[in-house]
C-alpha cells in the first residue's frame, strides 16, 4: 500500500512515495527502501462486524457532543430498569438502593441556580423546537446562543422563554429557515412584543448581526402551503432575483414581495390561486399584494393576464 503524505516524507531522500507494511509494522520509503518509522498504530477497532445490527452492538463510544443537553451529553445515566446485567429483576432492598443512586445522581448532575436554568431553558428550547418543526441545526445553534446569553451573565431580569424563543429566531435567521417571529413568539407562549424586544437585546448585547432572509427564501414555503408546482417556484424566483438587481426589494417586507411574485407566477403558468389564498399562506394583507404585484409588472415590465 502506497501511503502520500505531504508531512512524512523520507530522511534518507526526501520522498514521499511511502508504504505501510503492516505484517511487519513499519513505514518503508518505496524509491530507496529506507525504513522511515518501526512504529505504526492502528486506529482501527479491535472488533469486525458484517452488519449494521452487529456494528451497533459491538460499538463501546457513547453519543456525539450535543449543545442542546447542560452537560453536552457526556454524563452517565442510571438506567431505569430494575435489572442486573444478565435481564434479572433485582431484590427489594437492592431496588430502593438503585432507587436512591438514581435520585441523588439526577440532583447531582444540575448544581447551581446557573446550571438549573440552562438545563431548563435547554428543555424549553427543545419544545419550540418540536412545536415549529425546525430542523436539529437550528436547535443546536439555538443552544449555543443560550449558552453565550448565560456566560455573558445577561439573562437575569428576563425570563426564560423570552430569551429561549429570541434564541431560535436567531437561530433560525442564522439556518436560513424561515419562521416568522409571531410564530417563534406563538410556540413560546409568549406575546410578540416581548420576543421582539429579547430579541433586539440579544443582538445589541451579543454584538451578533443576523443574516437577512431575502425574499426569494420565503418562495418555496409558499409553494409547499399552496400546494403548487416547482415550475410556480423557478418562475417566481427568477422574478425575485431580477427585482433585486433593480433594487425594488429595498425596504419592502420579504414576505409580501415574495406573495406577490408567487401570485404572478401562478397566473403565468395558468395554476391560478385567488390573491386571499396567498394571502393567508403568506400571512401578509390583500392590500400588499395588489401594491407589491403592481409594482413588480409596472418595473420589470410584465403582462400578466388575469
């Protein structure tokens, strides 16, 4: 086996052609046979498995790192059932000892106000989470945004719902995932103005600029509410991208330009959707679309025909 390698190279002739004898285990330069190291380790495990129920047993690493859990997972658990490693029930007094191990070490595991509270707003930013739908980056960068707000010592006076849903609208600006902040704010059970406010506190505080989500991003949920065709997409996104090189999308909300180039999309490929169904989809006025779909066919010169 050929081994390249732009670090290794060989003392004897400075080459890089090297081969790993495993048999012997050595690392042996292939133009002048110079012998460059007698010790070689294997990475590999020390088990083989011929399938993926056999790899999943044998394996002996626990879970990846998560942010998403206080001690990032790398704490030991107490199993719940009451049974020794061979499938037998354990004896009562054995039982209420395990019992206790099991409590303690759960107390044991969360110490301090900080500690309680991250482990909470952890559990609480898993809940919007799930209730939104987001997908797992999102959660964890959620996390990690938790975890500065704690450090930098900034959560005291707000609550943690208010900061946990300020976190996944961040998070979800950072992700590229489009959630409206009403909807962040619905999922925390909390009011919009007290989302909006943590929100711009954590931007001030952090000194973190999130990403704008332009509006050709809002197009494909859209199209997936409305159930309408990719072609409704491609059109409505071609018009965005050019609207945006006439910078028509300057000061204007990213949702209503995006309603409103869906709504002429879906007039031009004949997939007619009534201006009331956009809509409410795009959670924007009637009055929004009109003006913004005015604007578009007026500048960039469309007929559409109704």
């Amino acid at each position: 086996m050929v081994y390249r390698s732009e670090v290794v190279r060989c003392p004897e002739c400075g080459g890089t052609r090297l081969i790993r004898d495993y048999e012997a285990g050595e690392i042996v330069c292939e133009n002048c046979g110079y012998v460059v190291s007698t010790i070689m380790l294997n990475e590999e495990p020390e088990w083989r498995a011929f399938d993926e129920e056999q790899r999943e047993r044998r394996v002996r690493v626990g879970a990846p790192l998560t942010y998403s859990i206080h001690d990032k997972g790398l704490s030991t658990i107490i199993d719940w059932r009451d049974r020794d490693i061979y499938g037998k029930r354990l004896k009562p007094k054995t039982r209420a000892r395990v019992y206790r191990l099991r409590k303690w070490h759960a107390r044991s595991k969360v110490y301090g106000a900080t500690e309680r509270n991250l482990a909470y707003a952890l559990s609480e930013l898993l809940r919007i989470v799930n209730k939104l739908n987001l997908p797992k980056n999102v959660l964890e960068t959620a996390s990690v945004i938790y975890r500065k707000v704690i450090k930098s010592k900034l959560i005291r006076g707000r609550s943690i719902q208010g900061v946990a849903a300020a976190a996944i609208y961040m998070a979800c600006r950072e992700c590229n995932v489009i959630r409206t902040l009403d909807e962040v704010a619905k999922a925390a059970n909390i009011s919009k103005k007290e989302a909006g406010r943590n929100f711009r506190f954590l931007i001030r505080k952090l000194g973190e600029k999130p990403k704008l989500i332009g509006p050709e991003h809002w197009v494909a949920r859209f199209v997936n509410h409305l159930s309408l065709s990719g072609d409704v997409e491609t059109i409505a996104v071609k018009i965005l991208n050019v609207a945006s090189q006439l910078r028509l999308t300057s000061g204007r909300g990213p949702a209503g330009m995006a309603a409103a180039a869906t709504y002429i999309a879906c007039t031009l490929t004949g997939e007619h959707r009534t201006q009331g169904e956009i809509a409410r989809g795009a959670n924007v006025t009637e009055v929004t679309i009109r003006n913004r779909y005015k604007e578009l066919t007026q500048k960039l010169l469309l007929i559409v025909k109704l």
